[in-house]
C-alpha cells in the first residue's frame, strides 16, 4: 500500500509506506516531478538538505499487543468488536486503522493506544495495520502493521454455529431447499457441504443459510458451513428412502458388490445380516421374489 500526494514543486513532501521494523523504516518525499529521500525532523517530516542529519529517524508505528473481548475466541461477524490496539507513534490525531483491508471504526486515538471496532467479516489471524497522520507542517503519513502469525498481535472471526436445521430429511433425488439458523455465518457465502458434496446456497446472510440439498442416500449424513474462520458442528440430514432399492451394502449404488447379499436376502431373508434385506425387494411389493432378480440384474447391467 503507497501513499503519494504531489504538492507544488519544492512545497510539500509526503511519507510512502514504512516498516513496521524500526531497521527497515524509511521515509521517501515526493516534491514536484522530484523524488528525493525524506527524513524525520523536529516531529515533521522533511526532505534531505532541509534539517535532514544522522539524528533523524522514521517514526513508524510499532504495535506491541492487541487486545479483544473475545478473546482467545473470535468475534462475531456481525463485527462491532471492540479491540484495543497497543504500541507507540501512532501519533496524537486519528489516522486510520485496518483489519486486514477493512476500514475499522475508531473510538479512541492516542499515541500509544487505539480502540477501535471490529468491521464485518469472516477469518483467521487477520492483520492490524496503523497508518498515523501528522499534519503540521507537512502532511506526513507512516504504516505500522502487526504481526499476524502471533496471536497477540492479530484478531479472529470466530467459527460458524448451527443451531437448528430444517427440515431435517428429503429425498434421495436432491433438491430439498433446507434452512440453517445458527449464528456467525458472515457476510459473504463460504461453503455447505452434505456428507463432504457442495450444496448450492440460496441465500446467506449471518444468522441464517439457505441452501439445496445434493443427489445422495443414507442417514445422519452430516451438513456443515464452512467459511474463511473455520468449520461449524455437524447437523444430521436423512435421505428418504435412506437407501435405493438393491443397493444391499448401504454405499449408494447398485453395483457387482450387491450380488451375494441379494442371493442372501432372497434365499433367507429372515436370517440375513445385511443392512436391510427389504431393499432386495426391487419392486416394494412386500415380496422377494423372481421378478426382484430380473429388476436387480436390469440394474446391474445399467451403465
């Protein structure tokens, strides 16, 4: 991120981004068509030739600690977090201050801390970044950021939370819209899976998801949301019927691994152990019969 403000020629000089690391500071003014090195002097900043000498140094802001009410959960999504932003030369007037790239509204400014809240989003170990601004007598600005690989020093959107799912089955074929009620989805759609298959969302906001099932089977099958902070809790979704009829193994699909557990089923439906010897009957008359063999070989032989 640069920032570069052309002032008339030799009158103005403008501070490009900064490192927070103190030894990789540095300070570059813009005059006119020129770009000559700028230095700090006497708390202003100015270009070399104008008081520019070895005791000039850039005052970059330094984030030492960030503090937040959720912590060592996230936030909410919804934002309005307030975070407590600690360090030095943050300068004594507000500047500006980002989660990651998102504006954050301030609600105290002072040199070394800053309170402000959280915007909406979604994510983990976001990045803080200060951007002070001394005015007199040249508009100077400088970036500090912090480090997001410690957790002190960067802030997180908590996981997403279901509550209550509806409805709770549907059939086999797909397409049963259903509606998540939970908490800390975010603002923008992440991901909903179905026993690990996309479903397609239909609309999402924060507290509430809609969104279609996928062509499956089976039972307890588990719905989750996933977003850029993390994966929600499961919620289980029946298929009905759970299976499709000679599919004697329970995996979703009629194939040559059903044929012994349907001779089973059909020989001695009353003894066999499979997980459910009605799904022999192919025709759902109540019978096992000849005409489940010719159906069950049909399916076989389908591509």
């Amino acid at each position: 991120m640069t920032f570069r403000t052309i002032f008339p020629r030799c009158l103005g000089l403008i501070v490009v981004v900064a490192s927070a690391n103190p030894a990789l500071a540095q300070c570059t003014g813009f005059c006119g068509d020129q770009s000559p090195a700028g230095c700090w002097c006497d708390d202003a900043c100015r270009l070399f030739g104008d008081c520019c000498n070895d005791n000039c140094t850039c005052q970059v802001p330094q984030i030492a600690a960030v503090h937040h009410a959720a912590m060592p959960a996230g936030g909410p999504t919804v934002g309005g977090t307030p975070i407590t932003v600690q360090g030095m030369n943050f300068g004594e007037s507000e500047g500006i201050i980002l989660l990651d790239d998102d504006l954050m509204v301030v609600t105290s400014w002072q040199d070394t801390q800053i309170i402000a809240q959280s915007p909406p989003g979604t994510g983990l170990n976001l990045q803080i970044t200060v951007i002070n601004d001394i005015a007199p007598p040249i508009p100077c600005m400088e970036q500090g950021q912090s480090n997001p690989g410690d957790p002190t020093q960067s802030f997180s959107y908590a996981a997403p939370s279901i509550i209550e799912l509806l409805p709770q089955n549907g059939p086999s074929v797909g397409g049963t819209l259903v509606t998540l009620n939970g908490q800390i989805f975010g603002p923008e759609p992440g991901i909903v899976t179905l026993d690990g298959n996309p479903m397609t969302v239909d609309s999402w906001d924060h507290s509430q998801i809609k969104a279609f099932t996928p062509a499956s089977c089976g039972v307890d099958r588990s719905i989750v949301v996933e977003t850029l902070s993390g994966g929600s809790n499961p919620m289980p979704f029946d298929y009905s019927p759970p299976y499709p009829p000679g599919d004697m193994t329970c995996d979703c699909s009629v194939d040559p691994g059903d044929i012994a557990p349907f001779v089973e089923a059909l020989v001695d439906p009353e003894n066999y152990a499979g997980c459910d010897p009605q799904r022999a009957d192919m025709n759902l008359d109540g019978l096992i019969n000849g005409d489940d063999v010719q159906r069950f070989a049909a399916l076989l032989m389908t591509p």
